[in-house]
C-alpha cells in the first residue's frame, strides 16, 4: 500500500493513502473487517492499540448495527487508543454483513477519534453520511482505480473548507438565503430532521429532502437538530415557506416558530425512503386551506397535537418517555447509593443513617467505625439522590410539553406531590398539568415590551401557582389515596396472584426490549421502590431478572447451536452474555430484528416464568440496575440466579427449536430486509 501524501506529512489528515483497501477480501465477519482496519490505522501510527481500537469500535456495533443501505457501513468509536482523528476504509471483495436492512457491505469506512473529540467524531460521521445519500459519490468510490482517487473523493466531503471559506462571504453579501427566496417570489419549504442518536439518518433525511426539492423544482431549506450542531433557520424563510416538513424520531427544538404553517410529519426514516412524495405533499399542504397545521405558539414538543402525522396517544407516549428517560439516571444513581451502603452498613444503616451525619464525622466516628460511617454517607447520598425520582419525572413530563419554560412548575408538581404523599401517580398527573398549563399561558398574546420576560417569569409563575394550587387544593389527597390504596394492594397480594403479577411484568420486560412497554414496566418498579416496602422490593428483582433473560437466551442458543445463526449474529452473542448479565435488555435487539416473530414470543416465555419464580420464592432486591454486579443488594442471590438460569433455558429452548423445525434458514433469514430503528 503506497506511502501518504506529502500534504499528509506535514499535518496527518482524516484520510491517507496507506489507510484504504481497495477490493480486499478482510474476512466474512464484520468483527474481521473491524480488527483489520483496526490494525491499519494502528501500523500508520494513528492508535496505539490495534485491539483496544477493535474493542471500542466492536462495542458500538453491540449497541446498534452501523449497517446502511446501499451497501455501505460506518462503524465508529471514540477510544483512548486512538491518537489522531482518522478514516479507515475498505473497498470489499467479497461483501460483509454489517446489519444494513437491504444486504452486505462492499464499502466500509472505520471511524476512529480520540477519547475526548466528541464534536470532530459527530462531524466527521455527520459529513460521511451526508455524502452517501449521494448516489455519484457512492459510485465514485465504488470505481475509483487507486488509493489517492479515494483520498480526492473523501477529503472533497470531509474537508471542503479551503472553497467555502471565501464562498459564503460572497453570497452573504449579494444574496442572503431568506431575502433571495422572498424577491424572486420562489416557493420554498422548511424542513426540521431529528434522530435519536443525530449521526447519520439526521443528515441523510436533510440531503434526501433537498435532493428531492430540486427534482420538484422547489427549494428545500433544512435544519438538522443532529449532534454536530444546528443552524437555525431564517425566521424570514420560515415565515415565507409554502410548509414544513418534520422529519423526525425526537422532538422538535423550537417548534413554535412554525405556528400556523401547513406540515407533513413523519419519522426519520421515511425521509430518506419517500423523500419526492413528502415535498409532493408538503406542495400541496402549502395551497390546502384546510391541511394539518402547526398550531399555537409555545416552544413544545407535543404543542401541536393535530398537526399532521402524529396523533395524540403517540404524542401523549412520547411525552412519558421523556420523563421516564430522564428520570431514571436519578434511580439508577440513588439506588445503586443506597445498595451500596446496605454493603457496608447493614440493612439496620436506614435507621441511623441521618443521625450518623448529623453527629458524626471522619474526626468523630460512630459505633463501627469507618465502615459504618461511609455505609450511613452512601445510603444519605443515595436517599437524596432517590429523592429527585418524582420531581424529575414530572419536571420532564412538563419540559417535553412546554420546553424550558415548563420546568420549574413541573418539578415543583413532583415536589408537591411528594409532600402531599401522591408519589409516583402524583407526578404524572402534575407534569401532564403543569405542562400544559404552561403552553397555555405561553398563548396568551401580550405586548411586543413583555414578550421576554414569558418564558424566565410569567409562564413558570403562572403554571407552577396553578398546577401548585391545584395538586395542593383538589387533587393531592385523591392522587394520595390512589397511590396509597395502590401500595396496600401490592403489599397483600399473596399466592397466584403475586405469581400472576410476576408473568405480566416479565411479558412486559421483554415484549419490546428496551422500548415503550419495558420502559412503562421498569418505571414502575422504579419509581415504586423503597427500603421500607418489601412489595416494591420484589417487583424489582422480577423485573430485573426478566430483563436480563432475553440477552442471556440469545446468547446460550447462539452458542449451543450456532449452526443456526448467521456469523454476525453469533459474534452479537457473545457479547451478549455481558449485556445480559448487566441487566441490559437491548442486546438481544440484533437478534430480534432480524426474526422477531420467534424470537420475541420465545424471550416472553422465559422473562414470565423469571417473574414468576422470583415472585413465588421471595427474592427482593433494593438496587434498581446492575444484574448480577449488585448481588449484595439481593436477600438470596442464589434463589434470584436459579429463577434467571431457568427463564434462560426456557427462552433458549424455544426460539433453537422454532429455528430448528419451524420456518427458514439461517441463512435465508439474514438475507431478509427488516425494519431497523433510526
């Protein structure tokens, strides 16, 4: 392979001639394709660790594939071992699997950024992204003859800042965006894409979009909310666009500034798919009198229920999730704390805890000594961070409805609630009311001179002397009541019917693993969960036992029987061993996407007969997260590793004999296009 550039020499660029491989058979897994590039950005002195650099990139893989279509695939990581930004790529012979819905691999491209290049590592995969929605580019690469063609093509993508440096200067004096499309009278249309992760689908949605634009003969004008930064749109373009398109998977930042505009909205991925026939109905929205609008003008997420695409129970799901997500890094933080200081203090260390800290120090020592004094600091930690369970919960609640100006009223909700002792119900309902209260208020027009003082003073005093009056007044002691009815009840259920609850939060754990119906059964152990409860304590470890099962059946059928998986699915199964272990669902995902019609009833079975036996034995558990790492926060860590090994077996059983006698082959299987997350 020939030496680098002498541009290179100077100052190392992103690419080089002596990291690409052009038509190279590296092997028939992705994990083999990964170690080599791995290995060829090491040897060029870009990292230092071949295998740490393999490890870190094979990891992102577990997560989610970096597979796309095309034929195309960006794996990527950040990691220590890595010392220079850098692209590794391959052309292919023959093609790898890499996970993309419609086939294998032929071009890969390695991402590789040092531990803290957080920003350079979104760009440089933004950027790339961008490019292979281009079909030229992607053909470009497919023929290019050597590894300096290569070079040409990716820097033009990845570094055109020489040109556009000067580029801008100009056209920002002579014909601004907004003014342009204004005096020539142009239809125009806005456009707001958003993924989840804002990496790649973000961008490739955007140029979809534009590209589509063009072949329609309308300016398409798009602002990616993605993680390598946003430009925010013109409010003159905003104001003079036909209609709005939101292509997105997440929320809309700032979609206030839409109000009253027709839209068309969708998910991400459609986009991408239906680019032409969303600007077809984006066109036609913008001359329909009577087309879905955005409607009110508070900065919320959800402020626009009836405009377009997404109806109230998607919105009304979106909302709780975004509460629950935000949420739980308190419970995990606060109840992994707590089990902590169970470790070194005792169970009897929740009654002395606050009295240890009030009294005592490091200097002055309780009955115990050091062990019993970091045991009672632990456990008041943990407390205090537990404490903003319902707080966050509603206060995110409120955010995802109103944006910022919804949270002081929301967390003040979840506040009052927990004073008035309507918990985890109490915060639901305050940050569903102060939420709304708050866009309600935002409404209301007032003069141009008290506009700024809506969002940092009238709106959160406003909501927050409403929804407080309210949860004070009217509500808290019913919303106590049904809370404290729903506590006795899950105290005294006894016999089959605890049994029973066990098997409906193990269905539930691994019906969709890790989305709405798993998140909706965590949350309420979660936020459930309390030291003095032994009911609560149980329903934690069902559900966390049943949430390790799916992951740790993935991976003993991979590896009893792996003449039934494809390559890439048995490497998936070997790391999800440690998922499962870790009480991390989502690693049996891979596996589920490619067969879900047998693989998630087969995980179902097992995660009921887990929640069932953990039920029926007993076992509590007072962490919220970790598996099998918080075994000391266990009453009998034998009885809960007996329930998950057989809930294992179960699942494992069944989805080797529904591959083994039921429906296509292995190989058939991974040929399928599947429907793959953005």
């Amino acid at each position: 392979m020939s030496s680098p550039t002498t541009a290179h020499d100077a100052k190392p660029g992103i690419i080089a001639e002596d990291l690409i491989l052009l038509d190279a058979d590296l092997g028939s897994t992705k994990d083999d394709v990964i170690a080599r590039l791995a290995r060829v950005l090491t040897d060029a002195g870009r990292a230092s660790d071949a295998d740490a650099l393999r490890d870190a990139a094979m990891a992102r893989e577990a997560q989610s594939a970096t597979g796309l279509p095309g034929g195309i695939a960006i794996p990527h990581c950040r990691s220590a071992a890595v010392t220079t930004a850098s692209l590794g790529f391959a052309r292919l012979n023959p093609k790898v699997e890499f996970g993309a819905p419609d086939g294998d691999a032929d071009l890969v491209f390695l991402i590789a950024a040092p531990e803290g290049a957080g920003a350079e590592h979104m760009k440089l995969l933004s950027s790339l992204a961008r490019a292979l929605v281009k079909p030229a580019f992607v053909t470009s690469l497919r023929e290019a003859a050597t590894p300096a063609d290569v070079v040409a093509l990716v820097e033009g993508v990845l570094a055109p800042k020489a040109p556009k440096a000067a580029a801008p200067v100009t056209t920002t004096k002579t014909a601004p965006p907004a003014p342009t499309a204004t005096a020539d009278a142009a239809k125009h249309i806005v456009a707001i894409t958003a993924c989840p992760t804002g990496i790649a689908h973000t961008y490739m949605a955007a140029d979809s979009l534009k590209d589509a634009g063009d072949r329609a003969g309308v300016t398409v004008h798009v602002e990616t909310q993605g993680s390598s930064g946003s430009t925010a749109l013109d409010p003159a373009l905003i104001a003079s666009a036909e209609a709005v398109i939101f292509a997105t998977d997440v929320g809309v930042k700032g979609r206030e500034r839409f109000a009253g505009k027709p839209v068309i909205e969708s998910g991400v991925k459609r986009a991408i798919n239906e680019p032409d026939k969303m600007v077809a109905e984006a066109l036609h929205a913008g001359g329909d009198p009577n087309a879905a609008r955005v409607s009110g003008t508070a900065p919320g997420a959800s402020a626009a229920a009836a405009a377009g695409g997404l109806g109230w129970g998607t919105r009304l799901r979106q909302i709780l999730l975004t509460g629950v997500s935000y949420m739980i890094p308190f419970v995990a933080a606060g109840g992994l704390l707590i089990a902590l200081g169970f470790l070194l203090g005792g169970y009897e260390i929740k009654g002395v805890a606050e009295d240890i800290m009030t009294n005592n120090s490091l200097t002055n020592l309780p009955d115990g000594g050091l062990r019993i004094f970091i045991g009672a600091v632990l456990f008041q930690l943990g407390g205090l961070a537990f404490g903003f369970l319902v707080p966050a919960l509603s206060g995110y609640i409120a955010f995802a409805i109103a944006d910022r100006p919804g949270l002081a009223p929301g967390f003040t909700a979840g506040a009052v609630a927990l004073f008035v002792g309507a918990g985890f119900i109490g915060g639901l309902v305050g940050g569903l009311i102060a939420g709304f209260v708050a866009l309600w208020i935002s409404r209301i027009a007032v003069p141009p001179w008290l506009r700024g003082l809506m969002p940092v003073v009238i709106i959160p005093l406003g909501a927050t002397l409403v929804v407080g009056g309210l949860m004070f007044l009217v509500l808290g002691r019913p919303l106590a009541a049904i809370t404290t009815g729903l506590t006795n009840f899950l105290n005294g259920l006894s016999g089959s019917s605890v049994i029973i609850l066990g098997i409906i939060l193990g269905l539930m754990m691994c019906f969709d693993l890790g989305g709405p119906v798993n998140k909706a059964a965590y949350a309420f152990a979660t936020a459930g969960l309390s030291v003095d409860n032994e009911a609560s304590l149980r329903i934690m470890a069902a559900v966390m036992a049943a949430g390790m099962v799916p992951p740790l059946a993935m991976a003993l059928s991979s590896t009893l029987r792996p003449k039934l998986y494809s390559e890439a699915e048995r490497e998936n199964g070997k790391a999800a061993w440690l998922l499962g272990a870790a009480f991390i669902s989502e690693g049996a995902i891979p596996f589920a996407a490619t067969d879900p019609l047998r693989v998630i009833p087969s995980m179902m079975a097992g995660g009921a007969v887990t929640g069932a036996l953990i039920m029926s034995f007993g076992t509590t558990l007072s962490a919220p997260h970790g598996g099998l790492l918080v075994f000391f926060a266990m009453n009998n860590f034998f009885l809960f590793l007996l329930a998950l090994a057989i809930g294992t077996v179960v699942s494992a059983a069944l989805i080797t004999a529904a591959k083994q006698f039921a429906g296509k082959k292995p190989a058939e299987i991974v040929d399928e296009p599947v429907a793959v997350a953005a």
